[in-house]
C-alpha cells in the first residue's frame, strides 16, 4: 500500500537502504545478504525472519560485511525483526563460527541449535492468574476454602495451579470460589521473575580433600579461562565440590551451566541443588515442554535464569554472562553428538570457556583418556579425591571365572553371585545386576531350520522384548510381533533366544528370589523419561531388592541401599575390535561397580567374565586405576592414537549399495597426497547398513600437530561431491576409531 509520500520519496529511500549480512540456519557455507526495510533497526546479533526460496526462516543479522556486489534490484528483505528478543552476545556468535570451523559444519546449522525455541523470541504471553474480591465471601466457609482465602489474605495474585499447591487444596476450590465471585482472574504481565539460587543457603562442611578442591576451583576464577579435571573416585563428593564453584560464580554474579550426560540423573540432581542452593536450576534437555524451553532460552538471555542444568544442547543457550561450565561424567560418551553437527559438548565446553575466558570443570571417577593426558600435559588441572567422602571403602571386587564356576545350563548368574545377592537380600540390602543388553535375549532362531531374525532395514540381529512380545531392531525402531512359528520352515515351538538380556536375567531373579522386589532399569520400557526418574528414585529410597539394569544404571546414581553390583557378562564390551574398547569397558565396570556400599561401605563387586586375567579386569579387581591409564596412555602413545594422534571419519551412505562404494573409492582417489595422513577405507561401517542406508567409512589418522579441518577441507572442495541421494558426513574425533 504505497502512499503520495512513499512515491515521492521512493528514490531517495532506496538509496538509504541499507544492507546486511544474515545467517540461516540451513546447511549454505556463508551468510546471505538482504536489505533491511526502513524503519528497521537491526544490529550483528539481531534475531530476524528472512524469505528463503519460498519458505520464511529465522536467522541472525551477522558479522562481516554484507554483499555489496549483489544488484539491489535482487536482493530480499528482513520480513520481521524479533526486537522483544535479545540479540545473539558477540561470544555466541565466535562460538557458532568456532564449533562449524572445528566440526566442517555449516555455520548455519550450528546457528539452528542456537535457536531452538522460535516461541521464545515473542513476547512472553500474559500469564493468568486470580487474585482476592475485597470483601467478597463465599456462601459457606469450609476448610478448604479457608485454606484459600488465608493464602490470598496479602492481596496477591496467584496463578490457579500455584494458589492450589501453596493452600494444599484441589484446583476445584478455587474454580468454585471463582464461581461465586469472591475469586477473580487477572492478567500477569509474563512470568514472576525465577527464584535466585542462594550461595549461602545450606552449608556443607567438606573433608579437608574436598575443601582443598574447592578452594583450587574457587581459585580460578582469577584465572580466566583455567580448565579442572576433577578426578574422584565414585562418592568422593565430586558434585559437593563443584556445588562450591558454583556458589562462587553466583557470588560473582556470573551464570553456571552444569551439562550431565543423561535425564535420568537431572531428578537425583536438581533435589540435591535444591538442597544446597534453596531453590531449583533451570533445566534444559529433550523432555521438557516447549512452553518451559521457551521461558527458560528468554530467562538465560535476559539473565533472570542463574544455573542451567542441562544435556549437551545447553551449551548452545544465549547466556547473557555465562562464568562457569561443568561437564559432569565428563567421560560418558553421550556428550558427543552423532548425528547432523557431530560435536563433542566436552570439548566444545572447554572451547567455549577459553573464547570467553571462564573456568571450566570436568568431573568424573574414570576420566577420558584425552583429559587424563591433558592434565598430564599441563594443559588441565588435576585434582584428585581418592577417597569416598563418607569414609566408606570401596567395595571389594572379584572375578568369577565362568569356565570353571558358571552356572547351570540356560541360566546367567553363577552360584557364587547367587549366594552374595542371598546374603545381601537377606540383610535388607539392595543389589544391581548390570548387564549391558536391553530386551530378552540378542538373537533368536529358528532350531530346526537355523533361520534368524534380521531387521529389514539395518544389518542388525532383531532383539527379542518379551514384556511387549516383540522383535525389535535397536537401530531403526523396526518391530513386528513375536511370531509363533519360523517364517522359514513353518515350524511350531522352533524359536529360541539366545544369550541373555535384561529382561531375560529379570526372570531367572524372579524365578529364584520370589519374595524379592525386582525392578529392570532399561531406557526403552514404556513409560519415558517420567517413568525412569519414578524408578531411579524407588531404587534410591530403597523400594527395590534386586535392580537389573542397562548401562543406564552406572552413571552418575547414588543408590544409598545399594551394597552388591554383579557384572553378568564382563568381557561384553571387550569383544569390540574397537581400540577404544579397553576404555570404555574400563570406565563401565568401574562406575557400574562404584554404585556398591557408596554410603555405608562394606560394598561387594562380582564380574562374571571368561578372561579374568585381561589387563582392564585385572586393573578393576586390583582396584588400581592409575595402572589402567598408564597402559592405555602408552598403548595409545605407541600407535599414534588419540589424543597423541589426530583423527576423523568420513561416512558417506545411500540406499544404493554399489552408488555409496562406487562414491567412497571415488573420493579415496582425490584425497590430496600429504605424507602425514594415512587414510583408511573405505570400509564398510560396523553397522553396514542403518534405515535403509548402506553406509562407508574412511578414517583418517594424522599427527596432533597436522590441521586435519585445514587438510579436509581442501579435498572436499575439490573432491567429488555427493549427489542425489548419496550423503557425506564429516566427524572430527569420532568416538569410535
Ligand atoms: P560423586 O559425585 O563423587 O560420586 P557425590 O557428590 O554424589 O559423589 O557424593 C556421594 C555421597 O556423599 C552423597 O550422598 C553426598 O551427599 C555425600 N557427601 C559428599 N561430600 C560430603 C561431605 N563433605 N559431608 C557429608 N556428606 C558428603
Ligand atoms: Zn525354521
Ligand atoms: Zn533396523
């Protein structure tokens, strides 16, 4: 709708206009330029919505001139300016440009896990709420309403499901009280302003190993950007010692950031912080909703948030003044993300605090080997706690040796574990049986013809789940009933599972300690993130005898009742040809057994293994750590491995077999000669095939010095490039060599 005015002023208006940079969040390597309509005021960091092709996208006006080239007449305009939101901090924005650097990722996809609330860019909605008639009264007074009105008597308004709560009334009560017109509504302006975590709220007195820490943690804060690696044995009070770090950054009027590695621990968490801090940390992971994602990306920004608890995608919030990160079970490989960006939230973290010169605490019982040479290397402070804060020892391990005292013929847990969880039963202890296997058994086939069940999308084995009588594929989601009779040869009664799964060791415990509560802690049992937390704290007040869990169960928990831990398969891991499978196992068995006697000592740990004499099981059963680390770190020294070498994986994959080879060979032959590089490959993935897509695999093994990014980048601008349907996905220090 154009005016007199705007034609007469038309001409001068467009030699006004200005231009500006804006990155999307698409996978384009540059940002792309648009004009900024009048009127519009907009700065680097501006959150904005931009036309793209014919879809309207966020984006962030950013750095770096624009275009100017482009011809005008071209260019789109800004379509919205979200001013009610904060702009992206400098720091935010040389982090996005750092990790897409580091990670070969386009800019603008590491924006996208940035903005990953698009509700939180709009005004915050008014929030309903009901406050007090003067004078009115209800026709008949009952407890309940008395309760109410006693809570309204300051004359403030509540929201309806927190008057409930704060009266200890049903939501009905009040409804009837609104009814009678002695409640009315009213708007609130947004969100009451967040709870300020208190420094001083609860004081802890810590051993005098603990305070020592502390006191370091404390310490560097007048050092900018020191990094810590807090090496502690399991319930040597790690989280009560970075408690203190926190509490310092808050006294600093800094924001903290505590990542874990897994939801389940985020309950145990957040009534542990409550405890200390007198109110609760905002939490930030997939589960939450996304009202609540959006209040807590605005309070990060305004600054009205203090301390976000969080996954790895946390470390992708618009703090306004972030002062502090810990990285909690710093070793736990869920840190890294595998898919779209592939980034390490460890080492991204270390990164973040270094570009904005804040400390960073890495905590953890059994510390990644790349930390551990870090701190030998000087680049990381150690501090170690070798001893459980409550006194208590830790729990004495032993090895059964199933070649010679296994147990019975299609059963898993051998007579001398048997008799421990007995003993441990007996004395209204709690056990745990870790066994690393979801589901019933791994593989089930067919007696009389040898057919096994695969997943049709993946080269995988189908798992049996006998709860949900299904075959599941754990990589693509595929399920189909459980059939009854061999799709091969029709036979009846012919299928068989083999080897054990959770839920299979479940039912040998049920079958042998009737009277016993038994739980399975398994990520996939129906119910969610809702339902595990329920159960992790069943199992902590001590409301199940015999737990049988995944890998879920060994990170981070204390279970206070928990005095046996029963490894059913220890050499599970070590099979893997993986070179990283020695660390892994040793970091599993370790924290899995760290769950027993943390509290009350006295713990026992048995691991049920075939090969009692592997140097990472004699490491455990010596309980000497230090011996595990000096042999991996020279074993990894010896053969140039990480962290003494560097590496990446190139996976490139299609539903074309043939095409996804044919492309890998292609790209093998263009890779740019350089002595220092060795590239191997392509081979096919150890999953050779995932959703339908045939995958390979090159690996690149360079020294620590070589710009491995650098190196990349020129082959793949002048290698050949995926097309149709083929994908090529770079991962700088994949998790699995
Ligand atoms: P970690 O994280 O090292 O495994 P936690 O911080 O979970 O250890 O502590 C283990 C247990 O010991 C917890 O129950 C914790 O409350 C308790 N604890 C830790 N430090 C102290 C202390 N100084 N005084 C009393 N209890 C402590
Ligand atoms: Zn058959
Ligand atoms: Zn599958």
């Amino acid at each position: 709708t154009s005016t007199v005015l705007d034609d007469l002023f038309g001409e001068a208006q467009a030699e006004r206009e200005t231009i500006v940079s804006v990155l999307v969040p698409v996978a384009v390597p540059t940002a792309y330029t648009y004009k900024v309509p009048a009127g519009a005021h907009v700065q680097p960091g501006t959150i904005v919505q931009v036309p793209l092709g014919s879809r309207q996208v966020l984006g962030c006006v950013w750095d770096g001139a624009p275009d100017a080239a482009i011809n005008p007449k071209k260019l789109k305009s800004i379509s919205r300016v979200y001013d009610k939101a904060r702009p992206l901090l400098p720091d935010l924005r040389r982090f996005v440009e750092w990790v897409a650097n580091w990670t070969l990722a386009a800019p603008g996809m590491v924006l996208r896990m940035v903005l990953r609330s698009e509700e939180a860019l709009e005004d915050e909605p008014p929030l309903a709420a009901v406050r007090r008639i003067e004078g009115a009264a209800p026709d008949r007074m009952t407890p309940a309403r008395a309760k109410v009105l006693d809570t309204l008597s300051d004359g403030m308004a509540w929201t309806r499901s927190g008057l409930a709560g704060a009266a200890g009334v049903s939501a009905s009560v009040i409804d009837g009280l609104l009814a009678q017109g002695v409640l009315e509504p009213v708007l609130l302006p947004g969100t009451p302003p967040t709870p300020k975590p208190d420094p001083d709220f609860a004081h802890v007195d810590l051993t005098p190993a603990q305070a020592e820490v502390a006191a370091s943690l404390r310490a560097a804060f007048e050092r900018g950007n020191a990094v810590s690696l807090i090496d502690g044995v399991t319930g040597s009070g790690k989280t009560e010692v970075y408690f203190e770090a926190i509490a310092e950054a808050l006294k600093r009027g800094r924001q903290a950031l505590v990542l874990l590695p897994e939801i389940a621990l985020t309950e145990q968490f957040l009534r542990r912080f409550e405890k200390r801090f007198g109110t609760f940390p905002a939490e930030w992971h997939s589960e939450i909703t996304p009202k609540k994602r959006a209040r807590t990306w605005r309070g990060v920004a305004s600054g009205d948030v203090r301390v976000v608890i969080g996954a790895r995608s946390a470390l992708f919030l618009p703090f306004e003044d972030l002062g502090l990160i810990i990285v909690d079970e710093e070793h736990d490989a869920a840190f890294k993300q595998d898919d779209r960006v592939p980034y390490s939230a460890r080492d991204m973290a270390v990164v973040r605090g270094h570009l904005s010169r804040f400390p960073v605490v890495l905590a953890s019982a059994t510390p990644s080997v790349e930390s551990r040479v870090n701190a030998e290397q000087g680049r990381y402070a150690r501090y170690v706690l070798p001893e459980r804060a409550s006194g208590a020892e830790l729990p004495e391990i032993r090895a059964i040796d199933m070649r010679q005292e296994g147990p019975e013929r299609g059963r898993w847990l051998a007579p001398e574990l048997l008799k421990a969880i007995a003993q441990t039963f007996a004395e209204g202890s709690q056990s745990l049986l870790f066994l690393n296997r979801r589901g019933y058994a791994p593989l089930t086939l067919c007696r009389t013809c040898g057919h096994r069940f695969q997943c049709p999308h993946c080269s995988a084995w189908l798992v049996e789940h006998r709860f949900q009588g299904r075959l599941v594929c754990h990589h693509c989601g595929h399920f189909e009933k459980m059939p009854e009779t061999c799709p091969t040869c029709s036979s009846t009664q012919s299928l068989v599972a083999c080897g054990p799964g959770v839920e299979r060791v479940a039912e040998e415990v049920q079958d042998l300690f009737p009277q016993a509560r038994t739980l399975i802690l398994s990520s996939d049992l129906p119910g969610g993130a809702e339902r595990m937390k329920r159960e992790m704290k069943l199992v902590e007040d001590g409301e199940a005898d015999i737990v049988i869990g995944t890998q879920l169960v060994a990170k981070g928990h204390n279970f206070p009742k928990m005095k046996l831990v029963g490894v059913v398969d220890a050499d599970l891991g070590l099979a893997h040809g993986d070179p990283r499978a020695a660390e892994k196992t040793f970091q599993l068995l370790a924290q899995v057994t760290g769950r027993a006697g943390r509290v009350t000592g006295g713990g026992r740990g048995f691991l049920q293994t075939y090969s009692p004499e592997h140097p990472v099981l004699k490491a455990l059963l010596d309980q000497d750590r230090d011996a595990f680390y000096r042999m991996e770190i020279e074993a990894r020294q010896a053969a140039g491995l990480p962290p003494f070498g560097r590496m990446a994986a190139l996976i490139l994959s299609g539903p074309d077999k043939a095409a996804a080879e044919g492309f890998a060979r292609a790209l093998v032959r263009a890779a740019p000669a350089d002595r220092s590089v060795t590239v191997l490959g392509p081979a096919e993935a150890a999953l050779a095939m995932v959703r339908g897509r045939h995958r390979y695999r090159l690996l690149l093994i360079a020294p620590r010095q070589f710009d491995l990014q650098g190196y990349l980048r020129h082959w793949l601008a002048n290698g050949p490039r995926p097309t149709g349907a083929l994908r090529l996905q770079v991962d700088i220090d994949p998790q699995h060599f």
